[in-house]
C-alpha cells in the first residue's frame, strides 16, 4: 500500500515539474512571432498565407480528397522543417515518409493538418507556442519559429 502511494506522489511531482518547466508567453511575446513571421512572409515573397486565431500560418497546397484529417488519425506524410534563417533541421522526410498519431505531433501540426485530407499538401510556420517553446532540440534553438512543407501520403 505504502509502495503505491509512494508512486502516485512520484507520478504527481514528474507532472507538477513538467507544467512548471514549460513557458507560458506573454502577449508581447505572442505579437513579436507574429512580426517576425509577417517579416519572413514579405522577405520572402510568399503569398497565400492564412494566420489562425492562435497564430498559425499555413497556405494549402492542394486539400486533398476524401475526409479531413482527424487527431484520432494516423497519417503518414512527407515533410521538410527549416527554421527561418534557411538552415534546415530535418530534411530526411522529405522523400521518406513517416507515420504518426496526429495527437503525438506538436500542437501547430495538429491544427494544420486538420486542414487538410489524404494526399493533401500545405506549408505552415509555426510559432514557438504552437511548436517546441522554450524547449532546445538537436538542430532547434528554444523559441524558434519553424517552417515546414508537407505532403500527406495517407490517413488511417
């Protein structure tokens, strides 16, 4: 009995320490991501761009056909990830798919991919709220704004 309760405080401490850890963005953070994607957007001479109310950016490509992409799906797609200075952090898929429950991927490619339906494709830049936040991956810098293209190969 002691053992379980010991288990259940241990599992209660790990996600107290998780919800501390992550960083919750100001207002003026939230309007600086959105300059900074706005910048790129005219930079760049992208065209198309849709902003959603929780400051996603994404342009469909080509819907698709068939039913909408769900968060209960698995979907396999292609995908390129750059950051916005160019440098790119994961171009391996983007001839070799890979598969994925949408509610595993981060919260900016649920939200796009609902968009879309099998063989759709899309680009999106995903603000660090929606994204890694202040989280530091092999290739991506804490708060990095991140592009990606995507091509969905199929949905289960």
């Amino acid at each position: 009995m002691k053992f379980n309760l010991f288990k259940q405080i241990l599992f209660c401490a790990l996600i107290a320490s998780i919800l501390v850890s992550c960083k919750t963005y100001s207002e003026n953070d939230h309007i600086n991501f959105d300059t900074k994607i706005q910048q790129y957007i005219k930079k760049h001479n992208l065209i198309g761009f849709e902003r959603s109310e929780s400051g996603l950016y994404y342009k469909i490509i080509d819907e698709g056909k068939g039913e909408n992409i769900k968060l209960t799906d698995d979907v396999t797609f292609n995908y390129e990830g750059k950051l916005l200075n160019g440098s790119i952090f994961d171009g391996e898929h983007k001839k070799n798919p890979i598969t994925f429950q949408m509610n595993e991927l981060i919260q900016g490619w649920q939200e796009g991919m609902m968009y879309l339906k099998p063989g759709g494709k899309m680009k999106m830049l995903v603000p660090p709220h929606l994204g890694y936040g202040d989280y530091e991956l092999d290739k991506i810098p804490p708060h990095s704004i991140l592009y990606f293209e995507i091509e969905v190969i199929n949905v289960k």
